[in-house]
C-alpha cells in the first residue's frame, strides 16, 4: 500500500443566501476580525480565518480515506444566530471525511452572528474544498515527531511559547503539548512530499531543527542538522511561515517576556 502524504489546497467561495450588501445588515464576525471595518473587509477576513482553518486543522488521520490526486469537497454550513456552527452538506458519504470537517469547524470562534436589520440572523456559507493527495512514499511519521521549548524563565512552574486560537484547549490554556502539535501539523501540510522526496533516503529519516527566539516574539535563528543546505531552506522557510501564521508569541509570566529556544523533531518515512 502506498503512503500518502496529504496536502491541502483551500479555495474559499463564501455566498450568504441570507445576507446582502444592504447599510443595515452586517456580516459576521469571526475572532481575528473584531477591529475590521466594513461589510467587505469582514466578509474577506472571514474567509481568510476559514480558509486558515482548513489549511490548519485537517489531519492526515483520514488521508487512507482520499483517493490519489485530487479530491473535491463541497461543504455548506450555517453560522446560526446563537453563533454556534452546524455543518448542512457535505458531498461524502464517508463517516471520517465528515467527522474531520465538523471538528475543524467546530474550532472556529464566533463573536458575533450576521446581523439584518438591527437582529441576528443564520447566515449561510458555501465551501469549496480542494485536497490533494501525494503518493511519492513519502510520508510524514506524526507519532514520533515532538517540539520542545527551554526559555530563560527560572520561576518554578513551565511556561511556553504559545500559538492563536486554533491550539487553544480546554478553556484557553495553550500547552506545548498542543501548540507543538498543531506546529508539526502545519508544517507537515505545508511541506510538499515531492519537494523533498529527492534528499531523503529510503526508510526512516530523523531531523532536529532548532529555532532561537527573542523575548519580542521574533525569530533570530533556525538551524537544521540535515547536512544538506536545499533541504535546510526548505524547513527554515516553512517554519518562518507557520510561526508567522501561526501569530507565535514567546513564553510569558506576569506580562514579562522570555527568549528561548525550541527544537524541531521531525520523522519522515520514505518506501
């Protein structure tokens, strides 16, 4: 059986049967989007927040469910008036295909609902979903694959660098544990298997990338022990990406920040 490594390519196509371009209606509002001004602009940043989203929060638990190539999804959904999401259409039948999407729907957080003449309303979305599937050999090994963080705090408990709302579980709380796994996930969607399929040899292979930070949240250094300059470009460029997405913020205590560094490890099996 072939690995297949899944990659996601998101068109969003936002149409709210419920919704026009009328002064006294406004659209929703997403978190992210609080500050923006302007039916327009809030409709473009809420594509934008769920266009993130699905790059972001589908797993490759399902990839054995995709066929090779190209896969099309057709989702509606229903932002409702107590901004809560329910999921209306999806065109599959697949029980775990349709579990993911709800899930990563799910994750999406309404401030406000559409509003039409001075009342909430549900507003109806329309998305397209285009994943393509790999089939190099090339497969991310998530299970192994870790990121450790050790920073310049010397309190007695652990803090660590945190991500944005996607990675936050239980009531706001951003543990590596799951920011670290969400990094890996982006990054793994991110990278194709095709671009690196020519440095890596058969069977298993094992990288350590090490990231430096400062205290204002920026990114001083990457290093990668892969011996191979192609192969580190291609992770220090994602990496720069899915922290700058990703809004990385460094560990914080007390409205204090902290520098430190974290450490990429990344498992890739290759037939």
């Amino acid at each position: 059986m072939k690995n297949i490594q899944l990659l996601l390519f998101v068109f969003l196509l936002v149409s709210a049967s419920s919704y026009s371009q009328e002064s006294n209606e406004t659209y929703i509002i997403a978190k992210g989007c609080k500050n923006v001004l302007g039916n327009m602009e809030l409709k473009n940043c809420f594509s934008e927040k769920v266009s993130n989203l699905f790059r972001r929060g589908l797993s490759t638990r399902f990839n054995s469910e995709l066929k090779p190539g190209i896969n099309k999804f057709n989702l509606t959904f229903e932002v409702q008036k107590d901004k809560t999401i329910q999921l209306i259409y999806l065109n599959s039948n697949n029980p775990i295909i349709k579990k993911e999407f709800e899930k990563s729907l799910n994750k999406l957080k309404i401030i406000k609902p559409g509003i039409q003449e001075g009342e909430p309303i549900n507003v109806i979305i329309n998305l397209p979903v285009v994943v393509k599937t790999n089939a190099t050999g090339v497969k991310a090994n998530h299970k192994m694959s870790k990121v450790t963080d050790k920073n310049n705090y010397t309190g007695n408990e652990k803090i660590y660098p945190s991500v944005d709302v996607y990675c936050n579980y239980g009531g706001g709380e951003k543990t590596l544990e799951r920011s670290g796994e969400y990094m890996l996930n982006f990054l793994f969607n991110k990278i194709d298997p095709d671009q690196i399929n020519a440095f890596l040899n058969p069977g298993m292979n094992f990288y350590e990338v090490k990231i430096l930070y400062s205290k204002d949240d920026t990114i001083t250094k990457i290093v990668s022990n892969s011996g191979n300059s192609k192969l580190d470009t291609i992770f220090e460029k994602n990496i720069v990406e899915v922290l700058d997405e990703s809004k990385f913020r460094s560990p914080r205590k007390d409205d204090v920040s902290y520098p430190g560094e974290m450490m990429f490890y990344v498992f890739y099996m290759k037939d």
